[in-house]
C-alpha cells in the first residue's frame, strides 16, 4: 500500500499522499518515501561511481592546463590537443572474438536444424517420433555447448578489450605529456627570441653607464639619504650625526656587519680630526671603494684549455642571460666558445640557452630534457677540450626536477668538471639577483659554503634601488662582483669596476 502511494505520488497520479491513511499515521508513510527516495539516490551515485572507478581516472596530465606554460601573445595557456589513441586488437583478442562468432552460428544452426526436427515431427509416426526425439534432445546439448563456447571466447575477448583500452589511455597520457612538454619549449623558444630581438633592438642603442644602472639607487635608496645627510648645512661630525649615519645604513641594503663597519670607521676618523658634511662624505667614500676593490678577473680566460667557468645561483636570478652575454663578449673577442646546457630542470632552460648560442656564434651542448646535469656538464668539459675551444661556460639548475638538494647536486656539478678537466672550473661564477637586497648576501653565503665562489655578477641593477648591496657582499664574502648586469643588451652586462661605482653612488 505505502509503495503504491508512492508510485502514484512519484507518477503524478495523486496529490501528495498526505495523510495517508496507514497504520503509524501519515507523517510515518512521508517518511518511508523520502527514505526511498534517498536510498535510490545513493545506489544511483554508489553506481555511478563504480563505473568511473571502472573506466580508471582520467590521465593525469589532461585534468588541468596549469602545466602549460601561457602564451607570451595571450598570458593563457595553448589550447592542449589530447591525442586520440586507437590501438589494434591482440592477436588473443582477434582469436577469441572469431571463435565466439563461430560458435554464435555454430548454436544458430543447430538451433534451425531443431526446428526443421520440430516440423517433422508432426507429420512422424510413433516410432520416428521418438528417433526425432533423441535427435533433438542430442541437438540441444550441442547447442547448449555452443552458446557456453561463445560466452568463455566473449568473456576472453572482453578482458583483452579492457586491457587494450587500457594501453590506448595510458598511450594517450604519455602522448599528452609530450605535448605539454613541447608547448613549454615552444612558448619558452618564443620568449627566448623575443628576448633575443629585444635585446638586439636596445643593443643598437646607446649603451647603458653604471651611473645609469644605479640611477635609482642614488635616487632612491640609501644614497638619498646619505646625501641628505652630507648635503645639508655643514655640520661638525659628532655623536649625533655619527648616530643618523648609523641609522641611514642600518636600513640600506649593505648588512648590519658592512653598515657598523662603516660607522664605526668614520667615528674613529672624527676622533683624530675634525670632520665636516663633506669630510665625512670623503671617509665614506673612501672606505666603500676600499671594500669593493677586490681582485676581479674580466678576460674570460687564463684558466686553462679551455677556460672554464661554472655559472650558480637561484631560479631566475639571470643566469642564462648573464651566460649569453658573457659568450657574446669573448665571441667578440675572438673566442671559440662552447655553452653547456646544465640545467635540465626546465625544458624550455636548453633552447634559451640555445638562442643566445646562436647569437653569439657559440656552440651548444644539451642533454635529454631531465637528463643528469653533471653528465650534461662533463660532455661539455669533454667536448669543449676535443673541439680545442677557449671558453667553457656551465649554466646549472637554480632548482631540481626532484626535492634533491641543489648544493649536493651543484658539488656533483663540480666535481665532474674536474675530473673532466682537472684543474676546471677554473671560476664559480655566482649570479645574483640585486633586487633582492640583503637576501643576495645570504644566498652568496650558502652558495660559497657549497661550492667555493670565485666571482660574483650582480644582474637587474637597472631595476632597483637596492644597489647599495655590492658593498654588502664584497665586504661579507670578499669575492669580488666581477660583472654587473644593468639592463637587457649583451653590453648592459659590464665589467664591475669600483673607481666607476664609487663615483656613480657619491659624485
Ligand atoms: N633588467 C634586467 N633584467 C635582467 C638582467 N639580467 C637578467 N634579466 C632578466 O631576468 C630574467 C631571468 O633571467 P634568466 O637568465 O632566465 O634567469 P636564470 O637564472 O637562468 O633562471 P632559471 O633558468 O629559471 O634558473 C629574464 O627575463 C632576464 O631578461 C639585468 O641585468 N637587467
Ligand atoms: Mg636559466
């Protein structure tokens, strides 16, 4: 009765069955239907579930296009065009699916001759009768063997059906993860070009100065301060000046050990003479340039045959720039050189590296996308002593495929120049990037402890105002910033030279 309310309620047959009239009242029959409906409900999604869990999960790299790099025309990601994978049936599948339409017609026939048994026997007599009857019944057996046959052959074929359809998915993904892979180098070879032309279009302009470079710097960092503070109506140097200097480079982007070095330098100084504004700006001066005079070597060579330099430093700090254009400068020099594709890390990391190569008229050893960097690094050791080059430049990871560390991988790197070459690298180039201010310091001091820098290129200058961080560095690790890096050109990477920066910041 409760169901055939609900039948008729659920058809739209009668007005919503309240109250109905059963035993327990009408709020119990409400209650049954609803406890119907929703125990259907959930065999609906219990069911549903089955079947997707069945189909397997969809492959990976198709539930999203986050792994595509964006366009650089749109900012989107490309479209990703999933391949349609079809694979021949097995041979067992063939087989099987044959023999179970052989034995499909086999029980076709014997179910006619059955019939044609049936119509005889109507017109038989007593005695045929019988015969037809053990005919028919022999026949059934036969038939009924048949259908068996048909079904094992149809059940066999439907497992390798499910695990061809499974190799068609699996195909499909790995097909999937290709594309996605190409698109990155493709959208990544696009930005290195444009980077390229870019750089190409500024180049025929009028080169940038170091005074450009840190223009903001003096404009807005801790230089505008200072100059505030020696600007300003001449003052006699005393504690309280002394205390605004303190306060000026405590804030600036040198480190507190550079900034307390600096202070406490002009404190001793107005204590053997007395110091005015432009006194002071001179002790500072002085005791700056004395900092960032460190020995630098800017010829790209004197190392050995080949000269060989190991590029290091975090995920975007300017590496594989800084590497194009220091290929770019000993190739105009003259130089055979020969660029090592050591991080494998991106896939799109080789084709940049390629297009400044080609620019630069440099040769270009990659290895397999995720190939083992080091192995990458010694072909190119290798290769750069067979083809008798003059320069080796190694780019490296700023980060790693696994959750490997980078200083272990990058010693790795290392050691494997050495043994390709001993004696190699001759240089640990560091890049680092200035916008980061005083997180350049720390980064140089984790990456010393690692790997023993022996030179440092400060990149994006031209983009901050945080300048005043060469000091900082050279007076914390005492390895020179060899290259500064103040804009996009090959000639926007120049050599660092004190007597230049010094003058730029103060004059
Ligand atoms: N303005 C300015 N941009 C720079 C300078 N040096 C590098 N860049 C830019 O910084 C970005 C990152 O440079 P990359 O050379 O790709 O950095 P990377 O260290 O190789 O990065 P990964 O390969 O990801 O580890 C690029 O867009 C460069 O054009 C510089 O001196 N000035
Ligand atoms: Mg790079």
């Amino acid at each position: 009765m409760i169901a055939r309310a609900a039948f008729e309620w659920v058809a739209g047959q009668a007005p919503v069955p309240v109250p109905v009239p059963v035993e327990g009242g009408p709020d119990v029959a409400m209650y049954v239907i609803i406890a119907v409906f929703f125990l259907f409900l959930a065999l609906g999604v219990w069911a549903i579930r089955r079947r997707n869990k069945a189909r397997g999960p969809a492959p990976k790299q198709l539930q999203s296009t986050q792994q595509l790099t964006p366009s650089i025309e749109t900012g989107k990601p490309p479209e990703l065009v999933v391949p349609k994978v079809t694979l021949p049936p097995s041979e067992l599948e063939a087989q099987k699916k044959a023999e179970a339409e052989a034995a499909r017609r086999q029980a076709e026939t014997l179910r006619n001759k059955l019939a044609e048994l049936e119509a005889r026997k109507t017109r038989a007599d007593e005695g045929e009768r019988a015969e037809i009857d053990r005919a028919q019944q022999k026949l059934r057996d036969e038939a009924e063997g048949a259908k068996r046959e048909a079904y094992r052959a149809e059940k066999a074929a439907e497992v390798e059906e499910k695990e061809r359809k499974k190799r068609e998915r699996e195909e499909a993904a790995r097909l999937a993860a290709e594309e996605v892979q190409r698109q990155a180098a493709e959208t990544a070879r696009l930005a290195a070009e444009q980077q390229a032309a870019q750089a190409k279009k500024v180049e025929a302009e009028a080169g940038q100065t170091l005074a450009h470079g840190l223009a903001k710097t003096k404009r807005e960092g801790f230089m505008a301060r200072l100059s505030g503070l020696f600007g300003g109506a001449p003052r006699v140097v005393d504690e309280s000046v002394l205390a605004e200097l303190e306060e000026v480079l405590f804030t600036a982007d040198i480190g507190v050990k550079t900034a307390s070095r600096l202070v406490e330098h002009a404190r001793d100084q107005s204590k053997t003479k007395s110091l005015g504004s432009a006194e002071l700006k001179s002790v500072i001066r002085e005791e700056v340039e004395r900092i960032v005079t460190l020995k630098a070597n800017h010829s790209l060579s004197g190392g050995g045959s080949p000269h060989v330099i190991m590029v290091v430093g975090v995920n975007g700090a300017g590496k594989t720039t800084t590497i194009g254009k220091l290929a770019a400068k000993a190739a105009a020099q003259g130089k055979k050189v020969l660029l090592g594709a050591g991080d494998t890390f991106r896939a799109a990391a080789a084709e940049q590296l390629d297009v400044w190569a080609e620019r630069a008229g440099a040769e270009l050893v990659k290895g397999k996308d995720e190939a083992d960097p080091a192995s990458v690094v010694f072909d190119a050791v290798k290769q750069g002593v067979e083809r008798k080059v003059d320069l080796v430049i190694a780019d490296t990871a700023g980060r790693l495929h696994t959750k490997a560390n980078l200083m272990e991988e990058l010693k790795k790197v290392k050691r494997v120049i050495e043994k390709a070459l001993p004696g190699a690298p001759h240089e640990v180039l560091l890049v680092l990037d200035s916008t980061n201010g005083q997180n350049a310091i720390m980064q140089a001091r984790q990456f010393h402890d690692a790997v023993g820098i022996t030179a440092i290129a400060l990149t994006k200058l031209d983009g901050t105002a945080r300048g005043g961080v060469i000091i900082g560095i050279c007076d914390d690790m005492k390895v020179p910033v060899s290259w500064v890096g103040i804009g996009e050109k090959v000639s926007d990477l120049r050599p660092f030279d004190p007597k230049e920066f010094v003058a730029a910041l103060f004059d």
